[in-house]
C-alpha cells in the first residue's frame, strides 16, 4: 500500500508539471544524495570560517547590506484605537477583511509551503479555515485598526541559497526569507484593495511597467 502511494503521489507530481514545475523540481531535488550546503566562508582577514554560528554571523552583515531600512512606525496614544467609523470612510470598502474574504484565502493556500518563525503550517491553516476565518478576520481588522502587527509577523527565519560563482564568498548566496502565513494572508488582501483602488480612479498609466 506505501509503494503504491509513493506511485500515485510521483504521479500526480509528473501530471501537475506544467502548472506547477516548481513542485516537480523540489522532489528531485529531495530525492539527490549530496545536498547543496553553506560550505566554510572566507572572512574579510582571509580567514575561513571554522563553525556553523561564524558562518550564520558572516552571512547576516552580508545581508545586511541589500535590506532596506525602514523607519519604524509608532502610533500616538490617540491613533491606537481608532474608532469603528475609520472603515466607513476607508477607500478600500467597509467590508474590508470580511469573514468570506479570508475564507478565500485560506483556502487558495498552497499545502506545500513551509511555516514561518510562528510554526503554523499552511496546511494547518487550509485544512481548518472555517473554524479559522472568523478569527482571523477580527485580528486582521483590529491590527488595520490600531496600526500594530503581532510580534511574531515582525519576525522572519532567513535560509541562504546559493547563486553562482565561489561558495566561499558570502555575497555569492541570496537571502530567502520565510515569514508568517497570517500576515500575509492579510498583506495580500491588502494589496488588492490597494491597487483595485488605483486601477478604478485611473491611477496607472498604460504605460507604467508591470500593471
């Protein structure tokens, strides 16, 4: 019964490689004897790196440099809780984070994925999303209301991948960060009220790249 699972679900992955080659591409590689792995770093005196905490500190001043640095955004005492009216008046509709809305979401998400710092899986997250999408629609709209995110959406776990050239260079290797589900549950949901916003009151030009 295993072996024939293991033959229905390669081929499922084999059927499913035109619209989804990137999950066929991630079972060969899992299937690969050596592993692609964070060799020894050279440090900036020539030196090598001699455990895994020298390299994990190399490669964070590395990244370091290509972050963008954001000012952080603190509420006054009297923006913390706004007063329910703010939806009324928002352009993006009072029916912002609506229950059926998240309910949406969590079921368009990809099983697959990996959780962030916070450990809830996506699977978690589709497999319950009725019990989930009320919740999680209240915690959205108080987090638009009050201005603030939790802190574990604040945190990210950082995996280098390797691009090309030396591996013992750490700027040869490109920060992929893993954040929370959540958050960008609602990040998404966000920023298709933003740019159906924009798109309605012609704010895009024809000519503007990407839209």
């Amino acid at each position: 019964m295993v072996r024939k699972d293991h033959h229905t679900y390669t081929k499922t992955i084999l059927s499913s490689f035109k619209d989804n080659p990137k999950r066929f591409y991630g079972y060969i590689r899992n299937l690969q004897i050596v592993k692609c792995q964070v060799t020894q770093l050279e440090k900036s005196d020539g030196k090598s790196t001699s455990n895994d905490y020298e390299a994990a500190e190399l490669l964070c001043k590395s990244f370091e440099q290509i972050f963008t640095s954001e000012a952080e955004f603190c509420p006054s005492d009297s923006d913390k809780f706004l007063p329910s009216s703010i939806f009324s008046a928002s352009p993006f509709g009072s029916n912002l984070f609506d229950e059926s809305e998240v309910l949406n979401k969590l079921r368009m998400l990809q099983s697959d994925k990996s959780p962030g710092p916070d450990g809830i899986h996506p699977h978690y997250l589709k497999s319950c999303a009725h019990a989930l999408a009320k919740p999680l629609s209240l915690i959205f709209r108080c987090s638009y209301d009050t201005g603030a995110l939790p802190t574990d959406w604040k945190l990210a776990n950082i995996s280098p991948v390797f691009k090309k050239g030396s591996r013992s260079d750490p700027s040869n290797y490109r920060p992929i960060s893993l954040t929370s589900v959540p958050c960008k549950i609602m990040e998404s949901i966000l920023k298709e009220r933003i740019v159906g916003f924009i798109e309605s009151s012609n704010g895009f030009n024809k000519f503007q790249h990407g839209f």
